[in-house]
C-alpha cells in the first residue's frame, strides 16, 4: 500500500473540530479529511463542540447551522463570548441571506452551503487556518 503523504502545508497537521448532529455527516468528512492529512475530532452538538473547544486546541472548526437544542449560530456566539480565537467555517443545507449575514457579523470565516464536497472543505480550511495565522501574526 502506498504510504500517504500530507497536503496541508505545515508538517503538523491541522487540527479541526467538527460539529454536525447527522452522524454519517460526521463520519464523510472525518474520512475526507483524515484522508487529507488532518487530524479530526467530533462534537455531535454546539455545547459538545464547546466543550471540547475549550479543553483542546484546534486550528479551525468545521460546524453545521442547524442542530437541535444547541445550533451552529448559538455555538459560533459561544465561541466568540469565551474568547477563543479559532476560525469557525459553518455549513447549511438551508442557506439564507440573512443566516448568513448573522453568521458572518457573529465571527464566522465562511458559510458553505451543504452538500460540500470534500476538496473544496479542504481549500476553505487550508485558507481560513492560513489567514487566520498571518492575522495573529500582525497582532503580535
């Protein structure tokens, strides 16, 4: 078998939170993205995702709008109440203008409009980990 090689452009792979309550969602880009040389975890919730947010360091976090109890939008205003500094990619399968303005007033890096293919998760969280890290940069 062939071995694989990394396509991110650190030799650390990134570390990426995902958080959906549709399991075999979960289980797609999990497989994706570990196929692409990142290393994943999963929430199945907004507070899940919190949590784990606050007990670990991610590089991005990957997350749907719409979960029960606990969506995408209350999870992102969480994230960025709490102070953490992490690049919040949300997706939809019931895009609006609107959810999405609410999405990136409250701090999201993007909104991808469900189904999501793969390659272009990868090319969003390449981008949003490479912005993110020249703007920490110009902060020091």
């Amino acid at each position: 078998m062939k071995a694989f090689t990394p396509t991110t452009k650190s030799s650390v792979p990134y570390r990426v939170l995902l958080v959906d309550d549709e399991p075999g969602v979960l289980q797609m880009f999990k497989t994706a993205l570990d196929n692409y040389g990142f290393w994943t975890e999963q929430a199945t919730n907004g507070r899940e995702g919190l949590e784990r947010l606050q007990n670990g360091a991610f590089d991005v976090v990957v997350s749907d709008v719409h979960m029960p109890r606990y969506g995408g939008l209350d999870f992102l205003r969480a994230v960025r109440e709490c102070g953490l500094d992490v690049p919040v990619i949300l997706m939809t399968g019931k895009p609006s203008a609107e959810a999405t303005n609410a999405a990136l007033r409250s701090g999201a890096f993007r909104c991808l409009t469900k189904p999501v293919m793969p390659a272009t998760l990868r090319e969003t969280i390449e981008r949003a980990v490479s912005i993110h890290g020249v703007a920490r940069l110009e902060r020091r």
